[in-house]
C-alpha cells in the first residue's frame, strides 16, 4: 500500500505538525511494515506492508486513523455531503442481490450529464505517486475513493445496461465476458459476477466489462460500492489468475458503511469533477444488516495476558482514540467495535489494540513463572546426535538437500520401473518441473552432491545427511528418517609417498565409517550379505541386515550410474533406515579390562580365492573358542608364492584367560585345531606350518 | 730401592700411555681393548700389581696404594670415554635420521557440520537450557493441522501468504512448524514447554532469497498466568544466547491468525534489524481447539527462520549456497 504523505495529512489534525522523517520508525511500531521510503520533492510515499486482517489499512483514511492515534491527534474525516437534484434514482435504476452468500451489500448511485475527460492535475498526480494510471475522470475519481477509503468502486455506462439493472448473481455454465483488459474469459460456474437483465457484465469486486465501461461519450454513469463475499471474490479471481487492486481489498472483507460512504464520496467527486448530476437517493441492496458488535474488556485480563501494569484509564483513552466506544460494566469495559473494524471479535482482540498503541516496547520481559521444567531431549534424538558426531569424526561433511525430486532422478540411479522407491508421493500442484515429488532416497541427492563438487574442481567429497524420506502406500503416504553417505577421492591429508590404496576411497573407508556407526550405538548384531541395489556395483556391493531385517545397502556406484552423474573414478554410497538402527542401539556397558597377559600369534593360510575372509574368520573364532579374544585379517596376499586361483590370508589372534596366564602350549593346541577345521573346512594350506 | 724407583716410574709412564689410549679409542669395542690392555687379567697394570709381592713390606704398602690409586683413575676415565663414546654414536645415529619437517602432515579429511545443522543444534541447546523439551512432527501434514487447528479456516487470505504444495486433497506439506504445537497441545499437562525444528515447504521457486523447502524452530508455553511479557522475556534471552550478551530485540505488531496479540521478532545484528520470526500469545481459538480452557491457560509460541538468520549471521548472500553443498563453501564453518 502507498501512501502518499501529503495527501495522508490532509485527514490528521494535530497541534504540531508531523513530521515524516520519524514516521519511517513509528509505522512498524503499530503493525505497519515499511517496505520502502521514497522522498520526492518536499514530499513522502511510504511503502506498506498492511497485514491481512486490515481492510482498513487499504485505504489512506485508515492509516491515517492510526496516525492521529499515536500521535494523540484528531482523524478529519473527507466530506460525507452529497448534492442531490432530478429524479429519484430508483426511478432511473435497479439493484438487486440475487445470491445474498454473494454480496453482503451493494449500494448504488447514479450520476448524469458527466463530461468525460482529463483529471484535474493534482488527482491523475497523486493516482500515478500511488501507483494506478491515470485513465479518465470517471474511472480517476473511483480510483481514488478506492485509495482514499479503501473501498473499491466500479463505474458502469448506465445506458450500457440492458433494462437499467444490475444483478449480483453466480455464472452459469458457458457465460462469457471480456473484461477491461481485452481478454474474453469464459466464466467458471458460480463465479461472483454482476450482470445486466441479460447477461454477465462484471466480475464482482474483481473487474469490470469492456461493454460496459466508461468511454468518452458516457453521460450516465451508474456507480457501483459494495461489499462482496470475500472468500466469492478470491474464488473467482484465482481461479481466473487476475488479482486487481480491487479484488485484492474485496478478499480482505467489508466494511458496511464504508459501501454507502464511499458511494457518497465519489458521487459528489463525480459532480463536482465531472460536470454530472446527482440523483436523489441511492440504491441500497442490504439484505441483512450486520448488528454492531459489542466486546467486554477486563482491564484486570488486560493486564495478567500482557505482563503490563497499564491503568484502566489509559487502556480505556487508547481505545476511544481507534474510533472504539464504551461504557462501563462493574470492573470490565463494553466495548462497541465500529464498523471499520469488524476483525475486533473477542477480547484478545481488544488487548492487542491496547499493547499495539500502548507500545509493545513498553511491555517489560519477564520469564515465566511456575514450576521450572527441565529440557529435554527424547531418547531417538540423542541417539541421532551421537548417530551425527559419529559421522562427522569419521571424516564426513554434513549435507543437507532438498527433499523435493523429479522422477529423472530415480531414472539416473538405475532404479527399475517398479521398484518400491519409484512409489515416490507426487505433488498435486508442483511449481517447477524439476520438483515434482518427495524423494524416496538420498541416493540420487548425494550423488548430485559429489557431481557438483566435482565438476568444481573439489576432488576429495566425504558427505552424509540425515533425513526424511517418503513413500506411499495403501491408503497413505509415510515418512522415515534415513541416514545416507557418500564419499570419492582421497580419504587422507599428506599423501606424499603413501601407496594409493591407503589413500584412495574404497569399499572398506565406506566400511568403516557405516562400522562407526554400530560401533558407536552399541549395536553388534549386524551382517553383511553381497547383494546389489540397481545403482550398486553388483559385485561390490552389500545388503546390511541388523538381524533378519535389511536396514540398507553399501557399495561402490554402479559405473554407469556413476556416469550419469559425471563421476570419473570410482564413488561410494550407503544408506541405511535410522528407526532399526536407534531401537537397536545399546548403552555402553563396562567390560573389565584384562588383568593376565594375552599370548598372540599370527596365522597365516593359502585358500581358494573365493572363500570370504569373513568366513574364515567366523570359523577361526568358532573353532577359538572363549580364549580367542581378537582375530584380525592383516595381510591379504596374491602373487607369485601363490597358486593361481588362490590367495593367501593372514589373521593375527590374540589368546587370553580372564583368570591367568596361558600358558603357550594352550594356545598351540587351539591353533592346531584351528588350522585343522580351517584345513577341512575349505582346503586351506597352512604357511609356514 | 732400584726396584721400587723402577715400579713408581714404570707406573707413571703406564698411566701416560693409558690415557693417551683411552683418549684414542672412537668406539665403544677400542675403550674396551685399551680396558682388556691395561686393567685386564693380563693385563699391564694387573702384571705390575702382581710384582708387588717382590716388594718388601713397607715399600709394598706405599706402591700398593699408588698403583691402586692409578687404577682407579683410569676406570674412571675408561667409564667417561665409554659414555662420551656412546653419546656420540648415539648423537650420530640421531643425526642420521634426521627428517623434513616441512612437508605436509597426514591426517583424515576433517568432517565438518552443515551451517544449517549447526544452527539448529544451536537452537534446540539454548531452548532446552530453558527448560523446553524438543519434539518432532510429520512434514506431511493434513488441512486439519496444518490450518484449522492454527485457526486459519479454509479460504482465509493468510493461505495465500503459505502458498502450499498439496499431496491430495486433505494432505499437505506442512508450511510451518507451528503445525507441530497444535499436535502436540491435546496430549500434555501443563505447564508445557515444547520445542519443535524442521523442514517446511512452500511454493516458491528457488532463487537467492527463497527456497521450496527450508527450516523453522517453533515452540510454545502454555501454564496459568503465561503472559506476553514472558514471551519477549524468553525470546529476549534466547536472542542474547545465540547472537550475544548485547543482542538487542525489536517486537511489532504483526498479525497471524493463530496468536493475538501477535508480534513480528526482529534482532539488532550488524547494522540493521534483521526480521526472525513471529510470536505472540496462542488465539484463545486454538487453544479452545486442543481442548484447554483459554480462560484458565495462556500460552506464548514462536516461529522463528533458520535460514535468514544464519545468512545474516555468516555472511551468506545466496539461499541457494545452503542447499548446493559446495565443500569449498561448507569447509569455511
């Protein structure tokens, strides 16, 4: 809303003159935002912002009320007098609301003889200073009532209107119309529209019709001020997508006497401007009258909701200066709520009003009192947190990505047609093309993550997020948290003379940190199973189980998702469903630290190339029994000493007692066993034996 | 007397030679030889100790004594070399290894936070001192939460505001957190005082200043005698928390249809006012709706930005950069 200062000082009489400069600061103070101060000449326009609930504000008088109250002025309101002549004007015109849901009232004048023209100077100026073009005086003079009361008007070419009448009334099916602006609209059914005897001639509150308007041989003009039903008004205008100066005002609701008050106003502009005459009377549709309304007050409430000592009186003065009346009820206030101000309903209402011109700063900052309660912060998302640090010293930066895909995503990780997560929820009214549907998976988001990066020149991308992920199913939508890592390129600072396979990602650094994870939580009932998802390395690759549930998927990018997202080199992902891994998680629980020495000894064995070390060791800790404390893979072997087919695995074991020393022949005679069950278990060849 | 000059002189030019040797000998092995040579089982000093006996007794005394003395003078000194010997060879073995201490250290890529995940972390601490306990709610939401129970009835021109992304036609994505509190108000005892961050979403377009999706911290008191004076009490203090012991807060009116009297945050940072979020006391409405009776409880709630903050804060000109994850931009925090 502009407001032109000049012209907002008309309507405020104070004894000293305001001055603009402070009044940058003083509008946010009583609810109206600045959005812009522009200073022209000697003069003012302040950009602002009105908030919803506001009908008034959406015209200058309404800010000027306020302005008189905080500056403890007196509001000057625009002459009500009207000179009437001729015929009555029921004589000349009908109104009729056929749909009272439509329009809670409409008030009519007509204005004959006018002269179609140029505005006078000072109004086509203050039009364009606030915004609207200047057009002619007949259309110029509702404009500026619009912007002068906040009522919208419509100025109809009387002789235009088939039998003189006009009808609020819903559009039927196939009604069309072409609106000022040139455009011929084909009206939705039950849009709020005003119609002539025979057809739809405006849409109410929203535009008028090009047969109908204003052109430079019009000489009766019908004057339309009305209060439409403002959910009809936003209705219509959406779903025609035209929003107007009027339409805009009509969606924030009526004022009932501002109808009939602006009606007056313009009628008299119309007569004085414009040459015309007034016929006597006005055409006042008002099927039911609103009743003023009346809102109690407890000053006591007052001031227990604010916080605020502010003494009756004043509260009492502060209301009076915003146009409220009262009289006294024992200790509460009856308040009646003036027609302008029809969003006043309860009395929470009536102690903001208070505050707002009382002065929110005024009000001291206290904490609240009563028991003290404790923070607190649920158990799964403590554990998320631990989940978080865990990550983040593991070398992983934390991402965040929209939750917002297009199903070409999914396309770009391989995922088959029917595959669970295509049942991605889609969006009823997405905005943009690439933001269709909820993400099912990080997957695609962090391989963007890692594409972005290296197209960057970043070379070394270590990321995880947290997150939800959606899904539908039958009868509904769900909603999960997962957690998802990704990592390419070096794992290491310093890489200077150290063998690429100890500084490059592999599955085993994508491994590890996803072991991290467990290993913090407590969690030790988790395998491994080498399976592949669609965007996996089928070969290198695992499902992660946490008993007999898959809780998610690790591995190395399949090459050719890995192309699609531009990533030269070898990528890793994993993602894994946080609700298993949290109910999973264990308290950290004391283990006694040894008190007898441990004996270690290496084992070293030549097995066909597809046994799985997990295996061997699974046997060596079976076949170790409680002794066996530790038992590490340190040296996986292929080459020359070899035979073809074959690799060598070499395990370092650590034995100890918890209540003595072992002795050394103890240990020889597991390792026997050992070597003996790994022997017959797999056709190992033990080295070095 | 010939002989007892001769054993007296032969010690002086023994102990001569002696040292000289031990001053030679560069090697632990060369002090030990000149040892084994002088001090030996058969060695020069033991052989002229054993001529002693050929002595007669008083004279064997004397000599006695200053052939014992000169051995021990000599261990002495043979002790020392063998010390400086091994300081040597320790030092050069040292020197030896010596290594480039300009080259680059080796160390994992650190992990660092996400600026958003920070300042939600930071969020959700400074509220939890305060006594708030931290709940959580669904991002897809219905009309029921979303809007009516935060009395914003359908048609209402604050939807207009919250433009939203509807999944059909009662369930939508949440497009505010407040959501969250009118979920949570049915079930509690008072007094309560929750906490809520996450994701919310709305239909703008991705640009400089606006994202689809972006984060809110909301929460709310409810107890008897909550009053609005708390309310900038709570915010105030939070403000000084996370901005620092200077912060200075601004509270205008503002409207919204689930609080009156509602007021718009604003922050002193930098030089300007940088707008939060809005607050006020919950509409007797809402209230009403969760079933608690308006006029025995009052109750403040906030919702307050992530992201406009913590552009302020460090100097993000770009919503965008939150969301690109450039590691470049992410490494700086």
């Amino acid at each position: 809303m502009r407001v032109l200062w000049s012209w907002l000082v008309e309507y405020v009489r104070t004894p000293e003159p305001l001055d603009p400069s402070a009044w940058a600061e003083r509008f946010p103070m009583l609810g109206l935002g600045v959005d812009a101060v522009e200073r022209t000449g000697d003069d003012w326009i302040f950009d602002l912002e009105t908030t919803t609930n506001r009908p008034d504000w959406m015209g200058i008088v309404g800010i000027a009320r306020e302005v008189a109250a905080a500056a403890g002025g007196e509001l000057v309101l625009p002459s009500s007098e009207v000179v009437e002549e001729g015929p009555p004007v029921n004589e000349v015109a009908v109104v009729e609301i056929a749909d009272p849901r439509l329009c809670h009232r409409y008030v009519g004048r007509v204005v004959v003889d006018v002269r179609v023209g140029p505005s006078p100077r000072w109004m086509a100026e203050r039009l364009e200073r606030c915004g609207i073009r200047s057009i002619n005086n007949v259309v110029d003079v509702t404009n500026y009532v619009m912007l002068e009361l906040g009522q919208p008007l419509h100025a109809f070419d009387l002789d235009r209107l088939a039998g003189q009448r006009v009808v609020v009334r819903s559009a039927r099916a196939g009604e069309q119309l072409v609106t000022l602006d040139g455009v011929e609209r084909v009206l939705p059914e039950g849009a709020l529209v005003i119609a002539d005897a025979v057809r739809p001639v405006a849409l109410g509150g929203i535009m008028g019709g090009a047969d109908t308007e204003i052109r430079p041989d019009t000489c009766r003009v019908l004057l339309e001020s009305a209060w439409f039903n403002p959910v009809a008004v936003r209705r219509t205008a959406r779903a025609l997508g035209l929003r107007t100066e009027g339409s805009a005002r009509h969606e924030r609701g009526g004022d009932p006497e501002r109808v009939q008050a602006a009606a007056r106003r313009a009628a008299e502009l119309l007569r004085t401007l414009c040459g015309g005459r007034v016929l006597r009377g006005e055409l006042d549709a008002y099927p039911h009258p609103s009743p003023p309304r009346t809102v109690r007050l407890r000053p006591d409430r007052l001031r227990r909701v604010l916080g605020a000592e502010i003494p009756t009186e004043v509260a009492a003065d502060l209301l009076r200066r915003l146009g409220f009346d009262f009289q006294s009820q024992g200790d509460a206030l009856l308040v009646r709520v003036p027609s302008h101000r029809r969003d006043v309903e309860r009395e929470e209402d009536l102690i903001e009003e208070v505050a707002r011109l009382w002065g929110y700063d005024r009000i001291p900052e206290t904490m609240p009192v009563g028991a003290l309660g404790v923070g607190h912060l649920p158990e799964d998302l403590l554990l998320e947190r631990e989940l978080r640090d865990v990550l983040l010293r593991a070398g992983l930066t934390e991402v965040f990505t929209l939750s917002l895909i297009h199903p070409r995503d999914l396309d770009r990780i391989g995922l088959p047609s029917e595959h669970p997560l295509r049942r991605a929820p889609k969006l009823l009214n997405p905005l943009t093309e690439e933001h269709t549907h909820l993400r099912t998976t990080l997957v695609p988001s962090l391989l963007e993550v890692l594409r972005t990066n290296r197209t960057r020149g970043v070379a070394d991308v270590h990321v995880f997020e947290i997150g939800r992920v959606f899904g539908s199913r039958e009868g509904g939508w769900e909603e999960r948290k997962v957690v998802g890592i990704a990592r390419i390129g070096r794992v290491l600072q310093g890489r200077w003379n150290l063998p690429p396979e100890a500084v490059e990602t592999s599955f085993y650094h994508l491994k590890g940190a996803v072991e991290a994870v467990f290993e913090a939580l407590h969690i030790s009932d988790v395998s491994l199973t080498p399976e592949a998802a669609p965007w996996l390395h089928p070969y290198r690759s695992a499902a992660i189980w946490l008993g007999d549930q898959r809780i998610g998927w690790m591995g190395e990018v399949h090459p050719e998702v890995a192309e699609r997202f531009d990533l030269r080199g070898r990528a890793y992902v994993a993602e894994l469903e946080l609700a298993p891994l949290l109910r999973g998680a264990r308290p950290a629980q004391l283990r006694p630290v040894p008190r007898y020495p441990a004996v270690e000894r290496d084992l070293s064995v030549v097995l066909p190339q597809d046994v799985p070390a997990g295996a061997v060791e699974q046997e060596i800790r079976r076949v170790g029994g409680p002794f066996l404390e530790a038992c590490e893979v340190f040296d996986v072997y292929t080459g020359p000493q070899v035979p073809e087919g074959h690799r060598s695995l070499a395990f370092s074991l650590r034995f100890r007692a918890p209540d003595r020393t072992l002795a050394a022949e103890e240990v020889e005679g597991v390792l026997q066993e050992i070597r003996a069950a790994l022997r017959e278990r797999f056709g190992a060849r033990i080295r070095g034996a | 007397m010939s002989v007892r000059t001769s054993i007296e002189e032969q010690l002086k030019t023994l102990e001569q030679e002696a040292k000289e040797a031990i001053a030679r000998a560069q090697t632990l092995e060369a002090v030990e030889e000149v040892r084994r040579v002088y001090l030996g089982r058969r060695g020069r000093l033991t052989l002229l100790l054993r001529t002693l006996a050929d002595l007669p007794p008083d004279e064997r005394a004397r000599a006695g004594a200053a052939l014992n003395e000169a051995k021990n003078r000599l261990l002495t000194r043979l002790n020392a070399r063998a010390q400086e010997v091994r300081q040597a060879v320790l030092d050069a073995r040292l020197r030896s290894e010596a290594i480039d201490i300009t080259l680059p250290g080796r160390r994992p890529l650190p992990g660092r936070p996400h600026i958003l995940g920070r300042t939600i972390h930071q969020i959700l601490e400074i509220f939890r001192s305060m006594g708030f306990e931290v709940v959580e709610g669904p991002e897809i939401e219905t009309e029921e939460f979303n809007f009516h129970r935060l009395n914003i009835p359908d048609d209402h021109p604050a939807r207009d505001m919250q433009d939203s992304f509807y999944l059909d036609r009662v369930h939508l994505l949440r497009t505010q957190v407040t959501a969250v509190d009118v979920r949570v108000l049915p079930g509690r005892r008072p007094p309560v005082r929750v906490v809520s961050v996450g994701r919310c979403y709305r239909r703008d377009a991705l640009d400089a200043t606006h994202a689809p999706v972006f984060h809110q911290v909301d929460g709310f008191v409810v107890d008897e005698g909550v009053r609005f004076s708390d309310l900038k009490g709570v915010l105030s203090q939070f403000a000084r928390e996370m901005w620092g012991p200077g912060s200075r807060t601004r509270f205008q009116p503002s409207y919204f249809p689930f609080t009156e009297p509602s007021a718009e945050l604003a922050v002193y940072f930098g030089d300007r006012w940088l707008e939060i979020g809005g607050c006020g006391m919950f509409h007797p409405k809402v209230l009403e709706m969760a079933g608690w009776d308006p006029e025995r409880y009052t109750a403040f709630a906030f919702g307050l930005g992530i992201e406009r903050p913590a552009m302020v804060r460090y100097g993000i000109p770009d919503i965008r950069l939150f969301w690109e994850n450039d590691l470049r931009v992410l490494a700086q925090f």
